[in-house]
C-alpha cells in the first residue's frame, strides 16, 4: 500500500521494481489526501485500485485520520508506504499499522528533521547528506532506521541540486529496502531494526 500526495516518482519507482516477479512484493492499493494528482494516475494507468481521503472532507482530523485507517485496512497491506504523502498520520493510524508504516526522509537522520533537510544541510556546511528510511511514529522523523544512503554535497550545490541527487538515492534505497522487507520480513525493537536476512 502506498499513500501519495503529488507526482509520485517514489511510487514509479515502486510500480517498476513490483513488475519483476522476484522483487517480491505489490502494490495492492494506492491513497492519496487529494484529488487529480500524478500519483493516481500513474496506479490507475496499471490498474492499481485508488481512494482519496481529503482532510477537508472530515469535521476533525481524528475523523478523517481514523477513515483513512479504514480505508487502509481494507487493503491488508503487509507494510505502507508514505511516498511523499504531505500529510501526518495520527495515533489511530499508528495503532492500526504499529511498526509497519515507512516514510523517507531527504536527509541522515537524525540530523536535520523536518521539511527542509537538503536547505538545513547546505546551510550547515555539511560534507555529506543524504536519505533515511525509517519507521514511521509519533514524532517528525524520528522513527526507527531501516536504511540510509549517503550523498556528497559538492563545492557548486543549490537546495534544488542537492535534493536532485538526494532523490535519486532515496527512491533507489526505498525500492531496495521494500523488496527486502517482503522477501524476508523485519522487526523494530526499540531504536533497533532488523531483517530476515541479516546474519
């Protein structure tokens, strides 16, 4: 399951990597908090089922956090996947998916959380940035870590530049990592995560 908020180039990447058989995992449904986006099109274009769940449409966002668990749920996802979805799941969301929802983040967490990672990190002077894959809770970015891919700042980087090449990485490591946590199953102990195949 993959909620989206946008273009979907993450979930592309995902719909791609699921059309080779031993990837070992699908797409079952994709969500999204607005109507018209890429990111529909792209699932409807390969015949993924799609729902919108728009915020707007609820009287609190408890209510509209707890029918997007709904509608969620319906699916039977082994793991969701928050593909640039610009909307933050609740604690009935959580509850519902404990340890199962992922969200990238466009930095090395946890350095530099938030909505600005590759601006924090230019801005700071880093020499290295990259991308984090974490299990999603309460907080912003702060989630257990699943896997990171570093990326090189270089001497002539803008934001746009630098998160170009972040991207990059970041759907290359979500593809991977996804593959790997159907192939062989995870679990989240703490801060600590692992996966079927570890040694």
């Amino acid at each position: 399951m993959v909620l989206v908020s946008g273009s979907g180039t993450n979930l592309q990447a995902l719909l791609d990597a699921t059309a080779d058989p031993t990837y070992g995992a699908q797409v079952v449904a994709v969500g999204a908090d607005r109507d018209g986006i890429e990111g529909l099109a792209r699932a409807e274009r390969v015949g993924v089922p799609t729902f919108v769940r728009r915020v707007k449409d609820f009287t609190t966002r408890e209510a509209w956090d707890e029918a997007l668990a709904e509608s969620v749920a319906a699916y039977e996802p082994d793991v969701v996947v928050l593909a640039g979805f610009m909307k933050l799941v609740g604690a009935e969301f959580l509850a519902r998916f404990d340890g199962r929802v992922v969200n990238t983040h466009p930095a090395l967490s946890p350095s530099f959380p938030g909505m600005h990672g590759p601006a924090d990190a230019l801005a700071y002077g880093v020499k290295v940035t990259g991308c984090t894959l974490f299990v999603v809770d309460a907080g912003v970015d702060t989630g257990a870590i699943l896997a990171q891919r570093v990326v090189e700042v270089l001497p002539g980087d803008d934001v746009e530049t630098l998160h170009e090449r972040i991207k990059v990485a970041e759907r290359a490591m979500l593809v991977d990592t996804v593959g790997r946590m159907a192939r062989t199953g995870w679990s989240v102990e703490g801060r600590r995560t692992r996966f079927g195949d570890d040694a």
